[in-house]
C-alpha cells in the first residue's frame, strides 16, 4: 500500500515537472525540435502551433487488430452475471455496450447496490497508460482483479470463476475453439483480448489529424486552439486525448461541490482520457458533474487557475464533441444484439 502512495506521488511529481516544462516557451523548443521549420509564409499563428502539438496528441489507429474467437469469449464472459457472487453482476451491468461502455449513473452499483466511483468506460481503455481513475493499476490485466474481487462490485474470485465456466459446456466450445485451455489465466486472456477489441476510431477529430481539414468545422477548429492556448493539452494529449498521466486533482483549489475530497491526503488522479467525453456524463471520478460544459469551467478554474470565456466554453464545448468515434467494429451488425 505504502509503496503504491509513494509510486503514485513521483508519477504525480512528473506531471506536475511535465506542467512546468510545457509552458509556450518549451512548446517553441519542442516546434522546433521536431523539425517542423518549413511552413510556408501564409501560415497563420494557430496553423503553426497545431503542427507543434500534433506531435502531443494522435488518432486512434484504424485497423481493429485482435484475436477474433478470443475477443467473442471475452465478449460472452464480460455478458455473463454468473461470474459474479450473487448471479446477478455481468461487467456489461457497470460498462454499458449498447451506450458509451459506462454507466449513467453517479456511481456504480455491484452486487450489494451500492459503489463509490463512477464507472469508466472500456471503450479505449487499452489505449490508456494507467487504469481507473487514480491510475492504480499499471496494465489492464492487473486492473481486471479489481472489478472480480471488490466486494462492492462482482464480489468474486478467479478460482470460483474457473470452477464456474470449467463446468459450463457452451464455455468449453468456446475455449476449444479459440484453441485454449480453460484456466484463470485465459479467462483473463479472453477479457483483455475483448477490451482491446472495443477502440472507436474515426473520429472527426482523428480525420482531421490524419489530414481531413475539414472534418472540424470553424468553431471546432477555434475549440482546438483554445484547447492547446489555454493548457488542456498540458494534460490531455496522446493518442486517448488523457489517460497517461497522474496529477493532482484542483492545483487551484477545488470545485465547490468537493468537500469529500477536501480531507483526502492526496488528492491524485488520472487525466481523463477525453474519448468520446460528449457520451459519457457525469463527469469526474465521483460523477457529480452532469454538464460538459461546468466540467470545462472546473477544470479551467481548478486546473489552470483560469477564468474561461462563454464563447471559450462554447468552443471547447464544440471541440470535444469531435472526440466523438466510430462504435467498435466487434459490436456492429449481429454481435451486440445478444446484449
Ligand atoms: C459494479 C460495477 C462494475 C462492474 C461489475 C465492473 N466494473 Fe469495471 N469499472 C467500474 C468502476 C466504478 C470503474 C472505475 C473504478 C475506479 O477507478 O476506482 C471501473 C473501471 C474499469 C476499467 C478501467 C478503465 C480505465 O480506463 O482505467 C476497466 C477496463 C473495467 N472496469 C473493466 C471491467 C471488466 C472486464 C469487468 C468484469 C470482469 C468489470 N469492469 C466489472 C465498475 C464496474
Ligand atoms: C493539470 C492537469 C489538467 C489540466 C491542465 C486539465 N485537465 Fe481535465 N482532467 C484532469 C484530471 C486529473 C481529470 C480527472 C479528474 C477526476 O478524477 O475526477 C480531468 C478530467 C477532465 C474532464 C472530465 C472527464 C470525465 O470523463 O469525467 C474533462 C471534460 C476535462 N478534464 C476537460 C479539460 C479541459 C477542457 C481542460 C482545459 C480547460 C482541462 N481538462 C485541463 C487533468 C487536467
């Protein structure tokens, strides 16, 4: 336990180092350093610091690589409630495939219907550098305990999750046919190779990076700059626009709703990955924020110390609704119909 404080306070500490260093100064240097020295003359101030930070952030990439037999038994197991204690909890119950891969809700509820955070959504998940919303866990294999064993949520075990789909015969064609043995091991197998199967590209803000300048409109576009002028992009960038770095949450105070967070030791959190962000209100890891557009104008007051415009909000508002992708491949036509 101590060391994961400790790990997550030098994580913390970099990001932190991250901010100071990318002041606009040291994103001049970084132009520079990437080579990008010949614009033409006409290029405007904005086309120029999009070039330099395309290099901070890139699209989801298009082509859907994952075992396919291996991503459909992940696909039955992630369905199955009786993987969890009382028969009754699938991981679809939290991660709703048929929406956004999360839940509506405030807080999620397991099996004794009650829960403390707000549920992420799995879609893109395997592109995140850290998982949950305090980045705890370092790999989406070692993530998949949490959800089985917390008490709050499947309140289960691998072993009775073994003995279970051991003795169910639909589970053992499925293994058989996926070419594996049925054990703990690939019963996690199957569930990460499903969750890398659930990445939504094409975006419009993906098409534009990838050269379709018209795939943002003009407030998109000044939503983008903004983005990149006001400092968002400090934090969230990569290729899941967040989801790699540890910070503290408020570094200018916090929202006025968080009194629960004000006796918390630390207060470090992931980034959020902004993917398909217009989908999946509430925001924050306790949920208790319904509106896009106060998460904004909190994450600018508490996060940059800054004061945002309407028509700024607006623009932001209009960007990120570009983040919005394509559903994963693996749900289309027939597959989530057995939802
Ligand atoms: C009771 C609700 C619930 C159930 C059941 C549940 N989850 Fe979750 N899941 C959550 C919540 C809440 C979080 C965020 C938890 C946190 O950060 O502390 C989460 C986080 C995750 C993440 C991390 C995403 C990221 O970007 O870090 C993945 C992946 C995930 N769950 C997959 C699964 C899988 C696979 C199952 C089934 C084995 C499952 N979940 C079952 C509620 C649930
Ligand atoms: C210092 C780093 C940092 C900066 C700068 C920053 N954010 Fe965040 N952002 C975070 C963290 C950390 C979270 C997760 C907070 C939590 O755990 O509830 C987050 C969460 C969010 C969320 C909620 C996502 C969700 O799914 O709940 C939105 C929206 C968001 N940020 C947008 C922005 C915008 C727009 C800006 C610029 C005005 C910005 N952020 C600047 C670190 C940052």
């Amino acid at each position: 336990m101590k060391k994961a404080i400790i790990t997550l306070s030098v994580i913390g500490a970099l990001g932190t180092g991250l901010l100071l260093n990318d002041s606009h100064d040291s994103h001049q240097d970084e132009h520079h350093g990437h080579g990008h020295g010949h614009e033409d003359e006409h290029a405007h101030v904005h086309e120029e610091s999009t070039k330099a930070q395309i290099a901070l952030v890139s699209p989801i990439p298009n082509d859907q690589d994952y075992n396919a037999p291996l991503a459909s038994l992940g696909f039955t197991l992630f369905n199955d409630p009786k993987l969890s204690s009382n028969g009754k909890v699938s991981c679809a119950s939290c991660h709703n495939l048929a929406t956004n891969g999360a839940e509506i809700t405030p807080v999620s509820t397991g099996v004794k219907g009650a829960g403390d955070r707000n549920s992420l959504t799995v879609f893109n998940s395997s592109l995140n550098y850290r998982f949950f919303w305090d980045g705890r866990a370092n790999t989406l294999l070692e993530q998949l305990d949490g959800p089985v064993e917390n008490p709050l949520e499947m309140d289960s075990s691998w072993e009775e999750i073994e003995t279970y789909v051991l003795g169910n015969t639909h589970y053992k064609e499925m293994f058989t046919g996926a070419g594996l043995k049925i054990s703990k091991d690939n019963i996690k197998l199957a569930l990460t190779e499903f969750m890398r199967a659930l990445n939504t590209p094409n975006a419009p803000f993906d098409r534009y990076l990838e050269g379709e300048t018209t795939a943002l409109n003009e407030q998109q576009t000044r939503g983008w700059n903004e983005f990149q002028d006001q400092g968002c992009i400090n934090c969230h960038r990569g290729v899941n626009i967040g989801g790699g770095l540890v910070t503290r949450f408020g570094y200018f105070g916090l929202p006025d709703n968080a009194e629960e967070e004000t006796s918390a030791k630390s207060n470090m959190f992931r980034v959020a990955s902004l993917r398909n962000v217009a989908q999946t209100a509430p925001y924050f890891h306790d949920g208790s924020v319904e509106s896009l557009r106060e998460a904004i104008t909190i994450m600018a007051k508490v996060q940059l110390g800054k004061e945002l415009s309407e028509q700024s909000i607006e623009d932001i508002h209009s960007f990120l609704q570009t983040l919005t992708g394509e559903k994963p491949q693996i749900l289309q036509g027939g597959v989530n119909a057995k939802n």
